[in-house]
C-alpha cells in the first residue's frame, strides 16, 4: 500500500510533465474514478471497503478530496440504494448521460464517425473495450485514459470537456453525490475556458443537435444507454419518475473487471 501515498501534485499541473511516480497517482485515480461511475452492481458493491480504504491513502489533492466526499455515501449506503439512484441519474436523464459523444453530436450521422473514430484509437494502442457497451461510455474512457497514460490516453477527455462540465452541472442541480466524482475529474484535466462555459451555458439550453436521419456507420449500434427511459425533459433531476421502482434493473452489459488498486496499470490491455 506504500505506493498509494507516493507524492502527486496540484492538478494544474501540465499532466505530460509529470513525474512517474505522478502519473501512477494519476492513472490510480482515473480508475477509481472509473469505477465510481460503474452501475454498483454486487461486485462493485461488495469491493466498497477496499475502495474506501484506498481513497483513504490518497495524497492530498482536490481530486482526492472529491472522491472521499463521495465515499462517505457510497461505502456506508444500501445497496439497493445504490442501485436505484445510479439508474435515475445516470440512465433516465439524458442531462447526465454518461454517453460523452451524445454531448457533441447529438443523435445525428457526426455522433456513428465520432463512437467509430474513437473504437479505432482504442485498437490503435492494443486495447479492447468489454463487449457490448458503446466506446464512450465515460467508465470506458476513464479506464483507457488510465492504462494509456495522460498524454493520448487523455486526449478523448479533453475533447469532451464541455460534455463532462454539464454533466458535472446536471449532477451539482440534483444534489446527487455523483457530483463529488465528477468534481474529482474535471479537477484532473486543464481548466474550462470562458469558451467552453458559454458553450456549456448554450448547450443546457439548447440540448445537443439533432438529425431526423439514422446513425450509421457505426455497425447499426443503438445510440442511447441501451433500454433506457427518456423522461420529460421537464423532470428536475432527483425526483424520480411516477411509477419507478425502487431498484429498477440495470441493461445487462459486461462490466470493466474491477481493478487491484495498488498496482501500477499495465500499459495496454
């Protein structure tokens, strides 16, 4: 466990002039930060302990500050309390999708060449994404951003840094503890730009574009978090839809294996 409390620095530092020892600090909490936004299923649920402990260990920093914040409802939390508030935010309301391309495009033809262009730089490294989730779901990019280091690795991130800073905002609206992780994330990457904000401020307004045409070439994937609602766009984030249950089952998909912390990521899957 030593190496959970090597030395790391602020986040503002530029993250391709880090130290070794920094960019394994760095790559441990992308995959913490990975995991966090995982649908907490039994795995996810019964590992909590272990995660805590090693959120505990990290080196001060604000990223670290985020996800102990959120570990303080996480761990001690029901797991069917878990489960029914990461299905509310995450899939029944498109405002906090974890989808980072639907951010840009929207559902239009931009969105199949953005999931396709990302599917191709993650086989351009070795590296294969579970069957059966799409390229951009944000656990995905944060486990290949981890294991292919902060210079390429990290580079889907920055693109998508307006989707995540909305994300952040759909989260911070709610109150939902999620919050916390999205804070730690965005605390690693360079900060927004007067640009990017007004861009964030237009799209929470506006939604992502639109296109009455379908969505190849990506191999006829379905687009949307597959065998999600869309609820009224009116519904305030945290309330719930009428007639939920209290669990509502997850769309089966293989999640990321779960990850021995401690360690130094492998360079490529």
């Amino acid at each position: 466990m030593s190496g959970l409390r090597a030395r790391i620095r602020p986040a503002a530092r530029r993250a391709d002039r880090l130290t070794p020892e920094e960019t394994e600090q760095r790559a441990l909490l992308l995959r913490l930060i990975s995991l966090f936004l995982q649908y907490p299923d039994r795995e996810l649920a019964d590992s909590r302990q272990a995660l805590g402990s090693t959120v505990s260990g990290l080196p001060p920093s604000p990223a670290a500050s985020g996800l102990a914040a959120f570990t303080e409802w996480f761990c001690p939390a029901a797991p069917e309390e878990l489960e029914r508030h990461y299905v509310e935010v995450f899939d029944l309301r498109r405002r906090s999708s974890l989808y980072l391309t639907y951010y840009l495009h929207g559902d239009t033809r931009r969105r199949g060449m953005a999931l396709l262009t990302l599917a191709q730089r993650y086989r351009a490294t070795g590296w294969t994404a579970a069957d059966g989730e799409l390229p951009d779901h944000l656990p995905l990019v944060l486990e290949y951003a981890a294991l292919a280091g902060p210079g390429a690795g990290e580079m889907p991130l920055r693109q998508h840094r307006r989707g995540l800073e909305l994300i952040r905002h759909a989260l911070d609206e709610g109150g939902s503890p999620y919050r916390h992780v999205a804070a730690a994330l965005l605390a690693l990457l360079p900060p927004a730009s007067a640009a990017d904000l007004a861009a964030v401020a237009e799209l929470a307004a506006a939604g992502p574009p639109t296109e009455e045409v379908g969505l190849d070439p990506y191999a006829g994937q379905v687009f949307s978090p597959p065998g999600a609602f869309t609820p009224p766009a009116a519904a305030p984030l945290g309330t719930g839809s009428p007639g939920a249950v209290p669990s509502p089952p997850r769309p089966a998909s293989a999640p990321l294996p779960l990850p021995a912390l401690p360690s130094r990521p492998e360079p490529s899957r």
